[in-house]
C-alpha cells in the first residue's frame, strides 16, 4: 500500500507492505525551526 499524505510516524509500524511518501509533523518542524533560528527568529508560536 502506498499512502501518499500520512503524517503520523505510526502508520507505518502498523502494516508490513506500506510506503510513505510524506514526512511527520516534527520532521517538517524540527526543519521550520533549525531555518527560522539561523535567519534571526527569536520567538515562535503554534
């Protein structure tokens, strides 16, 4: 099975056959925050 926007790291512990396409929330963030701290952001809210 291929799941094309998954978010959550768990599906893929879930089933044996599955391919995930798309990265978890905290990857895309931990990558969002290294940037924003690097170009001057002091502050972050969600």
């Amino acid at each position: 099975m291929i799941v094309m926007a998954a978010a959550a790291s768990v599906i893929t512990t879930k089933w044996p056959y599955i391919l995930r396409t798309s990265g978890t929330l905290p990857q895309s963030a931990a990558t969002i925050a290294q940037w924003a701290a690097k170009n001057g952001a002091a502050k972050m809210y969600s």
